[in-house]
C-alpha cells in the first residue's frame, strides 16, 4: 500500500520542476522591423525616382539644338522635388508607416549627418556622412532611406554653403544612395561579419555609382574639353556614353575611390556599435505598432 501512496506524490513535484525550464526562455526578443513603404508612399518614390532619372539623363537625348543647360533645368527641378520630398512623407505617414517618432529619428540622423559632411570637407572625395546613410537605410528602410538621404544632403547644403544648381541633383543622388541600402537582402537573416561585409561592399560600389551619376550632372555643363571626353549634344547615345566613362575614369576616379574606401573603412570599424544603437532606438520606437485609441476613454458618464 505505500507504493500507490508514493507514486501521486512524484508526478505532482515534477511538474514544478519542468516549468521553470520552459519560462526563462519567455517569448522571443521582438526584432526591429524596418518602416513599412505602403502603396501611397511606394508611388511617391516611383514618381520621384521617374522625374530624377528624367533630370539625368535628358541631355543625352537632347539635340544639337536644344540649347540645354542642368543651370537652368535645376530650378524646375528642385521646385518639383521638395514637393515630392513632402509627398513621400505625408504619404508613409497616411500609410501609417511614419509617426511622430520617426520623424523626430529623421530629424536627428539628419542633423548628424549634416554635421558629418563638413568634416571631410571635401579633400580627396573623403565624405564621413556616407557610412551613416549605409547603416540608417539598412535599418530604418528603403522609404526611410531615400527622404533621410535627400534631406541631409539639404541641410549639409545649407550648412556649408553648397548651395547651386547641383544641389537637387545632389538630392536626388543621396536618396537612392540610402534607398539602396534599405533594400539589401536578409534584413531579419544577416547578421555580424557577413552583414558588415554586405554594407561595406554595398557603401564601396554605391560611392563610386554616386559619383559616377553626380559626374553625368555636371558632365553635360562643361565645354572645352578633349574630344575624347567632351559631350557632344546630338551625337549618338553609344558614342557619348564612351566619352563620358573616359571623362570619369580621367577626373573623377580618385575622388570616388577615396570616397568608397572611407565608407568601407568607418562601416567597418562603427557599423556593429551604430547598428546596435539604430536597431534598439527602432525597437523602443515601435514604429510597427499601430496607434489604437479607445473609443470609451474620451465619453463622459
């Protein structure tokens, strides 16, 4: 008889020592998701992205003729940009992917960057503001990328100065700069070494892709050059495009390249610590969670 009297008396003490097993480990650490692009925002950028590669590119198209000038198209495009600008940001907010928050971390990463630029001041294309928009595109999103892109380059404008036909452009050039980084692959996979590795070789061909855009800018403008690296308005798209990539690889090349290997370098060796920081502000952010009100709080008695 002390055989059934004993056997309840286990079951019951092992089930108390199989839960404290299963509750430290509690519900998984919730990871930062990027800002969400909804469809209005997602047309935005399209439109922006359309009128940009437009502003580009139309020179290359345009006749002899034409009598063109990016000095004088500048104007009509930064008048069309800063609208759009707003628009892609009312948009991601009308699509609840933008809060209050988010636009208080935009100001910010803004302002650091703003104060980056500076810092380099240009000398051999050594631009420390690069890597930021890297990691904060990588972290906050494409959406988030692009407009913090084009308004660092506003305020990095006004703060130094570099105010000018170039400025949209310059705009423009930094927003699909941070876009791209906000679309890299594995935002919830990569992590550590492989995701450092990923950033800085996105930062290294990204450097060089800006520069190279930025040169189709004021590559059309200047006149009087070799015929082997002057454009030639009229003349087929094959043929100014060849002395355009001579034009780059003739004056542009070690501007660039210092440009990338500062990005690879300050990616490196910051990217873990910023990355860290941006993913723990995002998360404590919450910029996912919906805003519910309820409706009975504001009802009287």
């Amino acid at each position: 008889m002390s055989d059934p009297a004993t056997q309840p008396a286990k079951q019951p003490a092992k089930q108390p020592s199989e839960q404290p097993s299963e509750q430290p480990t509690g519900p998984p650490t919730k990871q930062p998701r990027p800002i969400r692009i909804g469809p209005r925002a997602a047309a935005a950028l399209v439109l922006v992205t359309l009128i940009g590669l437009a502003a580009f590119g139309w020179p290359l198209l345009a006749d002899r003729q034409s009598g063109f000038a990016h000095s004088q198209d500048a104007p009509w495009l930064f008048a069309a940009l800063l609208p759009l600008l707003v628009g892609v940001v009312v948009a991601t907010i009308a699509d609840d992917g933008m809060d209050a928050k988010a636009v208080a971390m935009l100001g910010v990463l803004a302002a650091v960057g703003a104060a980056l630029r500076p810092l380099g001041a240009g000398t051999a294309g050594l631009e420390p503001m690069f890597f930021l928009m890297v990691l904060s595109g990588r972290v906050l999103g494409p959406g988030f990328g692009f407009v913090l892109g084009a308004v660092t380059m506003f305020a990095s404008a006004l703060l130094t100065g570099g105010v000018g036909p170039w400025m949209p452009f310059q705009m423009l050039a930094m927003g699909w700069f941070s876009l791209g980084a906000g679309l890299l692959p594995g935002p919830d996979r990569i992590r550590g070494r492989a995701e450092l590795a990923m950033l800085a070789l996105y930062g290294f061909l990204g450097s060089f892709a800006y520069g190279t855009i930025m040169n189709l800018q004021g590559w059309v403008i200047l006149q009087g050059m070799g015929q082997g690296v002057s454009f030639h308005p009229g003349d087929p798209l094959a043929a100014n495009l060849t002395r355009f990539l001579a034009y780059c690889l003739a004056t542009s090349l070690g501007w660039d390249l210092g440009r990338a290997a500062l990005t690879v370098v300050l990616t490196l060796a910051l990217g873990t610590t910023l990355l860290k920081a941006l993913r723990r502000a995002t998360r404590k952010a919450a910029f996912d969670v919906p805003v519910a009100f309820d409706p009975g709080s504001g009802s009287g008695a």
